[in-house]
C-alpha cells in the first residue's frame, strides 16, 4: 500500500500532519453540522485555548479545507464554514469517529491489561 510512496514527498504523512493533529478532527466535525462563528466553536470545544483554536483554523484555512467569512459588522464578527474539501474530509472522519466509539471499550481494555502487566 504505501511501497509506492517516497517518504520524502508522501501525501499521506503531509495530510496527515495536519488532519491527525489533536484537535483539528474535532474543529472538522464541529464544523461538519454548519457554519460556525469563532464563539461557537470555542463553546463547541470547551477544552480548546483560544490559541489552539486560532491556529487549528489557520491551518484548516491554508489546507483549503474551511472558509472564513468576515462580516461588516460592529465588532466584527468571523464565520467558518467547511469549504467543498472539507465537507469530502467528513465521510472517512465520521468513518473514523464510528470506528473510534465501537473500538473504545476493547481499547480501554487493553490499556488496562498492559499497565497492570507492565507494573507487575
């Protein structure tokens, strides 16, 4: 599968980097449901920093994957929406997510077994 790929130039490790990055998942699939403004996402994402949050959406933005929408408000006041690649990003995402909530109980497990092997 990967025998192919130059490890200097793979578009799965550079994908990756970014999408597997911790809370860039989460920032998709908040914004899987619809546009959001900066506020919202945060309230979204409780145990995100304003910080994290800010360069998650930057590098979201530079990917291509959201689009920020300023409006002439007072303050103003920003939008992200998942731009058409982002919305692709949603079907193996929520692939991943269904994976994820039926693997978790049998990973737990395992976690459990290791440690009480490795401290005995």
């Amino acid at each position: 599968m990967f025998a192919d790929m130059d490890v200097n130039d793979c578009p799965v490790r550079d994908v990756l980097d970014h999408v597997a990055a911790k809370w860039t998942t989460l920032i998709l699939a908040a914004l899987g449901t619809g546009p959001l403004r900066f506020g919202e996402l945060h309230r979204a994402l409780p145990d995100i920093s304003k910080r994290m949050l800010t360069q998650g959406l930057r590098d979201l933005e530079r990917d291509g994957l959201l689009t920020r929408h300023v409006h002439p408000t007072k303050p103003p006041s920003v939008e992200y929406q998942l731009s058409a690649l982002g919305q692709s990003m949603l079907v193996p995402l929520g692939a991943l997510i269904d994976w994820a909530k039926q693997a978790h109980p049998r990973i737990r497990e395992a976690r459990v077994a290791y440690d009480a092997a490795a401290s005995a």
